[in-house]
C-alpha cells in the first residue's frame, strides 16, 4: 500500500517500491510488472501487444536525491533497451559513465550534419561462383572531431531515438546515388551496379519517405532499379501492416528490396508473402558457425532453399574464410559480401575495382582500404585484395549485488523529448517513461 506510481509525462512512469529487502524482491515486482503489460489488448478490432525496457535503481540511503535515483533508473533503462533479451537491468556505477557519453554524443550529432561530419563507405556484394562485384552497400561512418571514426552502432539508435534519422537517411540517399552515377558514368561496364541503402524503422514510417526517394534518383539521374533498400527482419515484423504498405510504395518507383539479418527474427512464410521482397540476406552469425554448427548450416541451407523457390536472391553476410565461401557454394548460395572479399571501402577505392579510376589507377592491384574505419569482425589471411579488371572480380582480404534496500526506483522508455526507441523487432514499452507504442 505504501508503493506509488507516478506518471512524468507522455508515456514515461515511474515506480517507488517502498520495504524491499533486497534484489530478489525488486526482481519480482519487475517481472510481475512486464509480464501485466505484455497481455494483449483490444484497440477496437485490433490486437495491440506491447513490451517494456525496465531500470532499476535501489537504495538504503533516506536522504538520497529524487532527481539522482530517476537519472540513474534512466541509465539503467536504456542498457535494459540494449539488452532485447532482458526486460529489466539494475543499476550500476559504470551506466553513469555510459550515460555521459550518450549525452555527449546526443549534443554532438546535432551538428554533424551541418558540419558535413558524415561520409559513405561502401562494402561490396560479390557473386560467390566469380567473385564479381555485383553491387555494394553503402554505410554510414561519422568523423567525429574529439572521438573520431564512429562505427553506425554507436551513434544510429541514439539519431533514431532523437528524431535525427529522417534527415539523416536523406542525406545518405542522396550521396549513394550521386556516387554510384558517377561509377556509372565512369565506367560503362559497371552500369548495372546496385547500391544498397539501408533504411530504419523510423525512416519507414516516414509520411514523405517516397518524396524523399525520388528527389535523390533525380537529383543523381539514375535508374530506381540502381537502389536496393535494406530492412531488418525485426523492423518489419514490429508493424508489419505499415511497413507492407511502405514497401510497396517504394516498390512501385521500381527500386529493390531486401530484408536484412533474416532469420534472427519471427518472420513466416505468410509474412513473407505479403512483403514485395526481391532478397533475403543470411544474418551473419549462420554464416560465422559454418562448418562448427549443424544447426547454422541447416538454417542457411534452409534460407536460401526457400530464396531459390520464391525466386528471390540469397546473399550471405559475413562471409570471411574459404572454408564458409565453399561451404556456401556447396548450399548453392550464389551471393555473398563480407571481410573474406573486402571490407568497407573509400568511393575510390570501389572505383579502382572496377577500374574506375585515371589510367595510372586501373594498372594498380587494389590493396588495403585507406578508409580508417571496417566493419564489425575479424581479419582473415594474408592475402591482398585484388581486381581482376576483365571480370571486375576480388579476391580474399588481406585480412552486483547490491546491499539491502528500503526504496526501490523502477524507470522505463526514452529520455525526455526522445522521438522513438529502436528495439529491432518492435518499439518498446516500459516503466517511467513507459514507451506504450502501439
């Protein structure tokens, strides 16, 4: 009876559990607390689920600050949303460390735009049989001026939660497709190179997404059939009625689409019916335990078996060693991209694969990228990245327990003027900021 809820504002709550003995206590309430609000409801004839993030934060001290526990709750919060497996998280010291570089990079990213702190690398898609490169995808690195070459995971969640992707995205459109007319142009026999551009769930949403769209395949002079437009599998099962009709939208203006990381979400045959998808991409982690892992090789065998009999195309992600290439080429994948082939690349060095560059350029065998920052993963080999120009071909790269308590703080969903939270398989929920999306 002496426990209060409380609502901040919008859809942030908070929880004050008074007489906790310890952990195990407040565990229980949190649990009791996520299983209540995962019950589904009924909004008129619809069906709606939804989940929640929780941080909590306990503390034996009468006289602690209100304003302290609930940035600390907070701090918990947002590891809980990082954590999808998890509903809850307890505080420690080390989230305030984290929670500083949140901030600082929140305050950051404002300007980055503007400051033109923002550049595209570009990985390429091979044909597994040839190695030739048949398209690359474009990803987002930001020069930071203190911290320097930020990878997409440290910075991408906290643009989308700020309402920043929209405008980002935009910006990443445009550049792709002004860059892949220029290889275009440059080099007539890479005319039918794709770029891939990935999308999320924010931008999917987005009411002038196809605005958007055709501006930059205008503003480049390019074909829609030269984008590919890259969804998670868990962004598009979170709303799958909205997003079927996003995706048809785009699909309309003739570019492709590709789900990304398939088979990490929940996706089914019928789902995928009801999506116009061109490719399925083989999340990585299959692709990493082939060869050690029956189970992964069963999965990939069965992913791109079901590609083949919906006519769609199969790309393995990941791929970094011989034996996963001949492991794939054995299941009959025909696509691939990964450290094995190449790493993100500068525009100039995609160029001097495919011979775009001055004269002096072409006869010169591609070596390491000068870009600064790779992808996620392990090197593999010894080998230096080669074009084969005949074929445009590459080869392998070289390559707490916390004391007992009296009070205890739940907090859940985004920061206060935060746009959204980025969860993958659907929007999240929680206590304190309690994120009710529906």
């Amino acid at each position: 009876p002496t426990d209060t809820v409380a609502r901040l504002g919008g859809d942030e709550f908070t929880i004050v559990c008074e007489d906790i003995a310890d952990e195990k206590d407040i565990v229980t309430v949190a649990n009791r607390v996520a299983e209540t609000l995962s019950k589904p409801f009924v909004i008129g004839q619809e069906e709606m689920r939804v989940t929640a993030s929780i941080g909590i934060v306990l503390t034996d001290n009468p006289g602690a600050e209100p304003s302290v526990l609930l940035r600390n709750a907070d701090s918990a919060m947002y590891r809980a949303k990082e954590q999808s497996e998890s509903t809850y998280v307890l505080f420690d010291e080390g989230m305030n460390a984290r929670a500083t570089e949140r901030m600082s990079i929140e305050q950051a990213l404002h300007g980055a735009l503007e400051s033109s702190e923002f550049r595209l690398v570009y990985q390429p898609v091979v044909r597994l049989d040839t190695a030739e490169i048949v398209g690359v995808e474009a990803l987002v690195r930001w020069d930071h001026p203190r911290r320097g070459v930020l990878e997409p995971a440290k910075f991408l969640p906290i643009a989308e939660q700020m309402g920043l992707m929209p405008s980002i995205g935009a910006w990443v459109m445009t550049e792709a497709c002004r860059q892949v007319a220029l290889w275009h142009a440059g080099y007539p026999e890479a005319k039918n190179l794709t770029v891939a551009i990935n999308l999320s769930p924010s931008q999917l949403r987005q009411p002038d997404l196809i605005a958007v769209v055709v501006k930059a395949l205008g503003d480049a002079h390019i074909d829609a059939g030269a984008v590919c437009f890259e969804i998670t599998e868990g962004a598009l099962m979170s709303e799958m009625e909205a997003s079927a009709a996003a995706l048809r939208e785009l699909k309309a203006l003739g570019v492709t689409i590709a789900i990304d990381d398939f088979g990490t979400g929940h996706s089914s045959l019928a789902h995928l019916k009801g999506f116009p998808i061109d490719i399925l991409k083989v999340d990585r982690s299959f692709i990493e335990e082939l060869g050690h892992d029956p189970q992964s090789e069963a999965i990939t065998d069965g992913i791109v078996t079901l590609a083949r009999s919906l006519n769609l195309m199969a790309v393995a992600e990941g791929v970094e060693t011989i034996e996963q290439l001949e492991h794939l080429r054995r299941l009959g994948s025909g696509y691939g991209q990964g450290y094995y082939f190449a790493r993100p690349q500068t525009p100039d060095s995609i160029g001097e694969m495919l011979g775009v560059g001055p004269p002096r350029d072409r006869k010169t065998a591609v070596g390491p990228s000068r870009d600064r920052e790779t992808a996620a993963g392990p090197q593999n080999g010894n080998e230096p990245l080669r074009g084969r120009r005949r074929r445009k071909a590459i080869g392998p790269w070289s390559e707490r327990t916390r004391s007992r308590s009296q009070r205890a703080v739940f907090e859940g969903g985004p920061r206060p003027g935060g746009a959204g939270a980025v969860t993958g398989a659907s929007e999240t929920a929680g206590l304190m900021g309690t994120r009710t999306s529906i």
